[in-house]
C-alpha cells in the first residue's frame, strides 16, 4: 500500500517539477519497484533525477541523470578502488555503464569530480576555510546540484555551486544548512571559481547573513573606509578587524560619498572595483557599499558585536560605537602603520620616475 502512494504521488506531482530528487538512505521506503515508477515518471515529464545514493547495487538508478557519491559509496557499488583521480575515474565508468547518469564524486579534502560518457573529467578543490564538522555535507551536495540542474545550470555550474555550499556546511558545528545569503556572500567574494561580478552585497542580504551567523553564535565585526587604492596600512587594518571576530563585514563608501569627502578627483578606482577588490581580500566575509554621511544606518540594521576603526579615531569620535556598546559589543581600534596613506600613495604614483 505504502508502494503504490509513493509511486501515484510521484506520477501526480513529476508534471509540475523542475528536478526530481532522490534521497536513498537504504530505509525500505525506496524499492525497486519505486525507483523504477520515479525514473519512469521522470523519463516521461522530461525532469532530470538526482541521486544522493545509498544501496550497492545501482542498476536500479538507470534513468537518473547525476548521481552524487561519496568514495566509499562508490567503491561499495562498483567494487573498484577510488584513491586518485584516474582510479576515480575508472570506478566512474562502471557506476556510468550501470546507470547512464553523470557521476558527481564527493571526495572529501580533495574536493569533488565530476565524470561523464564521452567527456573529460572535472576536479574541483575543496572550499571549505576550516572544517568543523562533515554532517550533512553530502545531503546539501545532492541539494545543491538538484537546485542548479532546476535553475538550469550546467552539470559543472552546479558542481561549483554545490561545491561552495558544502564548504560553508562543514566549516560549522553540528548538522547544518547554507542559506542564500552566505551562498551570495561566498560566490560574491570571489572565491567560488563560478566568475560573474564579485563585489558588495545588499544590505538586506548582509542583514540575513548577519542573523544566520549570529544563530550560529559567532561573533559579528564591522569596519568601513573608502579603502580606494589597498596599501600596507589597510591590509594592517583589516587582518586586525578579523582576527577580533569569528565574521567580517567591510562597508565601503560609495563614489560619490567619497567625493564629498576627499574631492573631486576621487576615488581613483570606482566602487565595483573597490567592492571586488575587498570581497578577495582574507578574512573579509561580506562587502557592502553605503552612500550615507556616515555608515551609522549600516551599523544600525547589522548591530555588529565587535566595531574596528583605527586608533587615530577616539572611542568617541568612531561612529555606531554608542549602538555596538548598548549591547554589550566591543570597540577596537586598530594600530596604524606608520606612514600609510591613499594619499600618498597617489602623490609618489604622479612624480615623475627618478633617472
């Protein structure tokens, strides 16, 4: 009885989907008989399957169009050893000759592969910053491809962004999600290898991302600056802004805030550039831009934990310091480099070079 719901459901419902996803955890409820009406259904709506697999014997994903693998997993249900890549590669092609589908390998600190009939293999590095905890890193692997094949991504695109979500899942403690916003945060930084424009979030998002760190009980900081031409004392700043909290938001002054400020004649580099620029830099989390006098507003939405500024502003001259304290935040103030200055720095660029 159980059986025949499952399989009307599934031909009630495949019409209306974008992907179907299986999740096989080996428990009964996916039989051969089941998994054989989903393939079908699938077959017939034209909706691409993806396999989170448990069982050894794979004959009964045929149909399915990626597979998503862990090493043991795949060595399990091909009986070939999967150390290197060519090794992986071999045991591959078994699961592919068995199955027909694409085979997205999870291989832990070395990253995952993808292997396809008649195309060449793709590996990626692992994105993980620091890695706390593994569980559920392959569940938000098979999530991720199965939402990029519905966004209609590519196989390897949604290998990319299937690969930044596990990184941000296993750098946390306990089962864990990655939510859109530290998706945003991560591809925006540049360090996700899927191109597009790098560079500042909306606060809203920045807001989201805040709340879901501050779930995770991690310490929140906050610093901003034109940061227009990047210099020895900004990169000082900065690792000091980071080293004070378990996350880092950077706001940058948007063009014309900065022209109000240092004149016509700048910023040198416009904000997309100054946003990207920050995004790659280690230890910067989030970039956002605010055109405001002041980012007071920014320190307000965000109500950062730990506030930087450098040590030429007083307590009291840094601005959100009375917002941050209320709640029983910190106040830093960076030691500066000595003569380090944007300043300058475009002044030595304009002197003619000595002969």
């Amino acid at each position: 009885a159980t059986e025949d719901r499952l399989i009307a459901a599934v031909d009630l419902l495949a019409g209306d989907c974008d992907v179907i996803m299986i999740s096989d955890y080996a428990k009964g409820a996916l039989t051969d008989r089941v998994l054989a009406s989903i393939m079908a259904a699938g077959q017939r709506a034209g909706v691409p399957i993806v396999v989170d697999p448990k069982r050894n014997d794979w004959s009964a994903y045929r149909g399915a169009s990626i597979i998503t693998p862990n090493r043991k997993e795949l060595q399990l249900a091909t009986h070939a050893v999967c150390g290197s890549d060519a090794e992986c590669g071999l045991a591959s092609d078994i699961a592919i000759a068995t199955t027909g589908a694409a085979i997205l390998l999870t291989r832990s600190e070395h990253g995952m592969s993808l292997f396809r009939q008649d195309a060449a293999p793709v590996h990626l590095a692992a994105k993980a910053r620091e890695v706390f905890d593994v569980s559920g890193a392959g569940d938000t692997v098979a999530a991720a491809v199965a939402l990029g094949v519905a966004s209609g991504l590519s196989p390897e695109t949604a290998m990319q962004v299937a690969n930044v979500a596990a990184g941000i899942v296993v750098a946390k403690r306990g089962t864990a999600t990655a939510t859109p916003a530290e998706l945003l945060a991560e591809i925006g930084a540049g360090r996700s290898g899927l191109g597009g424009a790098p560079g500042a979030l909306p606060l809203a998002e920045a807001q989201r991302l805040r709340e879901t760190w501050g779930r995770e009980g991690l310490s929140v900081g906050f610093t901003n600056g034109c940061f227009d031409i990047l210099h020895a004392g900004h990169i000082s700043l900065l690792r000091q802004a980071a080293a004070a909290c378990d996350r880092l938001i950077v706001a940058l002054n948007t063009d014309a805030s900065v022209r109000v400020l240092k004149g016509p004649e700048r910023p040198v580099q416009a904000e997309d550039v100054r946003a990207a620029v920050m995004a790659a830099v280690k230890g910067v989390d989030a970039v956002i831009l605010f055109g405001e006098a002041t980012p007071l507003e920014a320190i307000a939405a965000l109500q950062p934990d730990v506030l930087i500024k450098g040590a030429d502003y007083s307590e009291d001259q840094i601005v959100g310091a009375d917002i941050v304290r209320s709640r029983g935040g910190r106040i830093v103030r960076a030691t500066l480099v000595d003569g380090q200055s944007t300043t300058k720095v475009i002044e030595k660029s304009r002197r003619p070079a000595s002969s």
